[in-house]
C-alpha cells in the first residue's frame, strides 16, 4: 500500500528534513521507487536540495520544490514580498500526480505543525488535506513533553492514530533525554512514539533500525486501520 508521509515538528530546526532523508533512504532501499519533496520554503532551498540527493530518480529540483523565497521568514509572508500568494488548492494540486506514483511519498513541511504556509492553509491544514500520515519530529531534550502534547493534541484526532511521534536525538543531550518516551506515554500510545539516535550526516550515516521498526509498525497499522 502506497502511503503519503507529511513530516512536520514541534519548531523549525527540530531535524525534519534529516528524519525526511533517513525515511526516503530507507523506503528507497526497503520498498522501491520513492518520492520526496519540499513544496514550500522560504530563505534557501538546502532542504530541497538534500531531499533530492536522498531520492533516486529523474526528479529535478523545480519538480520537488516549487515555490520558494528568499526572505528567511514565514513562507506566507516571504511570497507576499514578492507578490506571490499560494494557496491550499493548488499546492493539493501539485502533490496529487505525484501521489499516484508507483511508490510512497514523502512530503516535508515548512516550520512546526501550525505555522502558515500561504494564504489559506498551515502545514495541518495541508496535511489533513491529503489525509497524509503525519510524522512528528521532536527534539529529544528538556521541555519535549510539553512540545510534544502540544503538537500531538493539536492533530486532527482522525490522523493521530496513524501518526508517528520521533524523539530526535541532539549531540547536546540532557538528563530528559532518557525519560522522555516514558514520560509521553501517559499521554500518547507508547507504541507511536520512536526514538531515532543522532545522526551526524543523513545523507551518509547507516541507516538506525528505529527506522524499520516504524515501518513495520506501519504494516500493522494498516492491517488494523480503523483503531
Ligand atoms: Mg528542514
């Protein structure tokens, strides 16, 4: 079964695009032919150009991220300075050949779950639009518990079930860092909740065995959708 992947997280700068490259690694290797994209960014495009290097196709960087601007604020606001307004519709529009692709498609969010993309929509919004499987990054440090419920509870409760929660290791680790899978568990299932050490280089790292387990978490979920 083909999925559709929306990688957010509780901030900006929180490992998004390395989680986004390590799962398109992985799917590439596991599963086949895989698409990842950045639809939207503003203030460079080194996430698009990474989500790229970690793909193998035929796909050239206009094709996987086409809206970009290069003031570093919010996308929403980065387009109006150059008097471009994006909407809901269209970036819905842009996925939907891309969705019926042979494989899996693994779509990177811009900033955290509720930051505004364009006009008319945030990155939930988009999301649930596509009635994508979210997958939530969060730094596996200090205040992750609060960060996490926070994003966690502001999903629609019809994506929660089938979405992930990644606690993602930092080099600066702290006495939290142990305790926190524990620790959200009173407030999330355990067993959506991962915890994907730190990687130094995505691109090039060996692939960490959490990401199989979340693959086959995965299978199961789907052979028990409704819960
Ligand atoms: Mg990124």
């Amino acid at each position: 079964m083909k999925n559709t992947w929306f990688v957010t997280g509780t901030d900006t700068g929180v490992g998004k695009t390395a989680f986004s490259i390590l799962w398109t690694r992985f799917l590439v290797a596991a599963a086949g032919p895989v698409i990842a994209v950045k639809p939207i960014c503003s203030g460079g495009r080194d996430d698009a150009e990474a989500l790229l290097a970690a793909q193998r196709n035929s796909l050239q960087i206009g094709d996987i991220n086409p809206w970009h601007f290069p003031d570093p604020i919010s996308p929403v606001l980065a387009a109006q300075r150059v008097g471009r307004r994006i909407r809901l519709a269209e970036v819905v529009e842009f996925l939907a050949p891309l969705r019926e692709g042979t494989g899996d498609l693994v779509i990177e969010g811009a900033g955290g779950l509720l930051s505004p993309l364009g006009e008319d929509f945030d990155n939930r919004d988009l999301l649930t639009a596509l009635g994508a499987r979210a997958v939530v990054i969060c730094p596996n440090r200090l205040g992750a518990i609060n960060q996490a419920r926070l994003v966690w509870e502001s999903l629609p409760p019809s994506v929660r079930s089938s979405s992930a929660l990644i606690l993602n290791g930092f080099p600066s680790e702290d006495a939290s860092t142990p305790t926190n899978r524990e620790g959200l568990t009173h407030y999330l299932p355990g067993e959506n909740i991962f915890f994907l050490p730190c990687q130094e280089d995505a691109l090039r790292s060996p692939l960490p065995p959490v990401l199989a387990d979340l693959h086959q978490w995965t299978k199961r979920r789907e052979e028990r959708p409704s819960k």
